[in-house]
C-alpha cells in the first residue's frame, strides 16, 4: 500500500511538473516570435533601399550589392603580421565602431 501511494504521487507530481512547463513555452515563444518581427521589418524598410534583406535582418548574400559591401574593407590603419587590424590604433578602433553599431 505504501509503494503505490508513493508511486501515485510521484505520477502526479511529474505530470503537474510537465504540464507547468508546456503552457510557459508556449506563451513565451508567441511574444518572442512578434518581438523579432517588428525590428526586422523595421530594418527591412530602413534597408531594403540600400539592398535587399532576409526577414531576420541580415542582408541576402544572394544579391550583387549585398557581396560588393562584404568584399569592400576599409583601408584603416596598420596591420597585425596575421593581416588583421591592429586594434591599438585610433584609426583601426574608429574603423570597427560604425560597424559595431550596424550589427546590434
């Protein structure tokens, strides 16, 4: 008799521990979903003059414009022997800013 009230409630309480869990994933990934969406079209509009975009943002590598601007490197300050820029200089660090700001 103890063996199975113990196994009763051990059965209940993983259900109650399952059934807890599926209903906040679910309502966490319907938010999620909307949040991502809004900036992406937002990026889409602000982008899509310039060159076209994936829907998460990125640009589409499968456009002209879109590989000419990944192929394009700015002509910064010295180099490390690895071909690198050499963050220790101010035209280097100035160069990886605008950068830094665009992907976020």
């Amino acid at each position: 008799m103890k063996k199975l009230l113990i196994a009763s409630c051990l059965m209940l309480g993983f259900s109650a521990f399952v059934a807890a869990q599926t209903p906040a994933a679910k309502t966490a990934s319907k938010p999620a979903a909307t949040a991502k969406a809004a900036p992406a079209t937002a990026k889409t509009t602000t982008a899509a003059k310039a060159a076209p975009v994936k829907a998460d943002g990125t640009p589409d590598m499968r456009y002209k414009e879109n590989k000419e601007k990944a192929a394009a490197k700015p002509a910064a300050g010295p180099k490390k022997a690895d071909g690198t820029p050499d963050m220790r200089y101010k035209e280097n660090k100035a160069a990886a800013k605008p950068a830094a700001k665009g992907k976020s």
